[in-house]
C-alpha cells in the first residue's frame, strides 16, 4: 500500500478482504466466549446493524463508540503519519477526505446507546449473513455468522 514502489491508492477491496478476516475471527472468538473490538471505521448503518446482528446471535452485547474529530486535526494527523511513516500509508487528499466524510452515516443515538432494535437487511438480502458475505467476502465462511463492533459476553 501507499506511495511505495507499488503505488497503490487506498486499495478499497483489499480493505473489505482484510475487514472481513478480522470479522471472521472476531466472530470465532465470540463463539468462544472472548470479548471482542473491532477498531475500525464502520461508516454505513448497515454495517453497524449487521455486526450487532452478528453479536447478538452469538449471546454477546454490543457497545458502539463513535469518536469525533475535526477536519483540521484529521489533516493534521494524517499529514504527520505520512512524514513519520510513509511505508505504512498512502497519500490522502483533502478531497478525499471531503468526500469521505460526506460518505459517513453518523451513528443514532439508538446506535451508540444499544435502545435501537437492528434494523432488518437492506432490500435484495434475506439475511444478514448473506449482506455480510457481500460486503465482506471473507467474513462468512462454514459455520460462521457475522460479528459485533465491540462486543461483549
């Protein structure tokens, strides 16, 4: 990744790929009783739905933390990884950070206090599982479920 001799830009499918084996162990862990945190961005409301979906079916609580942060400091911190660490990043833009931004589905308070139900799977799916395997392809295999933004047993 980043602006090394491969110059790949913020590779989109190889996030869902990775996103989603950390998913997939995420959710193996639950089955095993170990609390979980997932720590990354989970931008749409979907996402959040079918991992508190995937938690409760496995007995486990969700708890969603939404951090807040202004753009000028996200500029700032991104600026400074990039000079401390550019081997571990790629170039972000500001419009990309716009558009980024404007993508993002700001969590209800029902969200992040757990007083919403989840929400049934968006139109053209008949399950969580099968939205998750969509979204995530490596999430769902044999015998697994979804998973939970921070979940506990």
């Amino acid at each position: 990744m980043g602006q090394g001799p491969l110059r790949i830009a913020n590779p989109r499918s190889a996030t869902a790929v990775i996103e989603g084996r950390l998913i997939a162990i995420a959710l193996r862990a639950l089955e095993l009783g170990v609390d979980v945190v997932l720590d990354f961005g989970l931008w749409s409301r979907d996402e959040r739905s079918s991992l508190r979906h995937a938690a409760a079916e496995r007995g486990a609580d969700t708890r969603l933390r939404h951090l807040v942060l202004d753009p000028g400091e996200q500029r700032r911190r991104i600026d400074r990884r990039q000079a401390d660490e550019p081997h571990t990043t790629w170039h972000m833009s500001d419009e990309e950070l716009a558009a980024w931004a404007a993508a993002f589905q700001v969590p209800s308070r029902g969200e992040t206090d757990g007083s919403e139900p989840v929400d049934d799977p968006p139109v053209g799916f008949a399950t969580w599982d099968e939205w998750r395997s969509h979204r995530w392809p490596s999430s769902v295999g044999p015998g697994a479920h979804g998973t939970s933004a921070t979940s506990e047993h």
